[in-house]
C-alpha cells in the first residue's frame, strides 16, 4: 500500500471531480490518498508521502500560479519520489490535442518548470455557463466560437474521458 498525495488547482470545481475518481480508482487498488487543494497544500508534510500527483485546471490560456508556485519550491522532493502531472482544459476535447504531447497547454506549462514528472496526462474539461459569471461567460463563449466549440449560452457540456481519467488512476497505482 502506497501513501498517495493528490494536490489540485481548480477554477470551476471540475478538476476537484477528476480528483475524486483518481482517488476511488486508486484506492480500489490498495493505496490511501489524500487530497489536497494547492492553497492548502503547503501544511501537508510531503515527506510522509510515497507518491504525489499534481492536478490544474487552465483558465484562459494558464494554470494557476499557485501551481507554479508548489511546484517551484517543491521540485526536488518531487523529483525524489514516483509522481506525476495532469492538466484539465477544453482544448483537449479536439482529437489532436488531447495528449500530453499534442496538447499546447501542457506543451507550454513543462517549458516553464523545473520538475520533470514521471507520468503525465491532458484530459478535456467541462463547460457550464450557467455557472460562469457574465464576464467569464462572455469569454469563453467568444473563445468557443473562435475554436468551433459550443458557444449557447445555456450549456453545460462535459467533454471528460472518465475511462481515461480511470486509467490514469491505474497507472498512478503502478508507479
């Protein structure tokens, strides 16, 4: 049995939801996880851990600072142990772009870190108007339009690959 950190940074709530299914998955196999939010990840001793998975959101174009913040003062522990590193965003519900290696974003994101993690995943997000306010609803409308997406304003599309996410969860375990 393996001691599993999960930290996260969420805009909208979804990734805390991917955080939820990777902990069934990787309890289901044995191991005990803990989750963790990045602005409270700091008070969690990383030492008493075996593993530690890192999980952000994108809004607008980046991961929150705060990602790169624990990241930046927690690259070595991290290096030191098994790891890895997932990234929720929209544009990984097109084809060509839902892998860590077709993926901008997280294309991006490894350029401007220093940790290298060892197991890394994209998995496309979720879109609710409703639930933006009417500034981030007019945003990411105009953004879908630009990119062929869904733009009525009344959605609420989930374009997540839970079958992926369940077998990230796995490959997790296996580190």
């Amino acid at each position: 049995m393996a001691r599993i950190l999960v930290i996260y940074s969420t805009t909208d709530g979804h990734t805390r939801e991917i955080c939820l299914r990777l902990q069934k998955v990787i309890e289901n196999a044995g191991n005990e996880v803990t989750l963790v939010d990045v602005a409270n990840a700091a008070a969690s001793d990383l030492n008493t851990f075996d593993k530690i998975v890192i999980g952000a959101s994108i809004r607008y174009g980046k991961h929150s600072p705060a990602i790169y913040a624990f990241i930046k003062e927690n690259s070595r522990l991290l290096d030191a142990k098994p790891n890895a590193f997932f990234s929720v965003n929209v544009v990984a519900r097109k084809p060509n772009k839902n892998t860590p290696e077709t993926n901008p974003y997280l294309k991006k994101f490894l350029k401007q870190i220093t940790w290298k993690p060892q197991l890394l995943a994209v998995f496309a997000g979720k879109i609710d108007y409703q639930k933006y306010s009417f500034w981030d609803r007019s945003m990411i409308r105009f953004i879908m339009w630009m990119t062929r997406g869904p733009t009525d304003p009344q959605s609420k599309i989930e374009f997540t690959d839970w079958n992926q996410v369940e077998g990230f969860g796995r490959a997790v375990s296996e580190m």
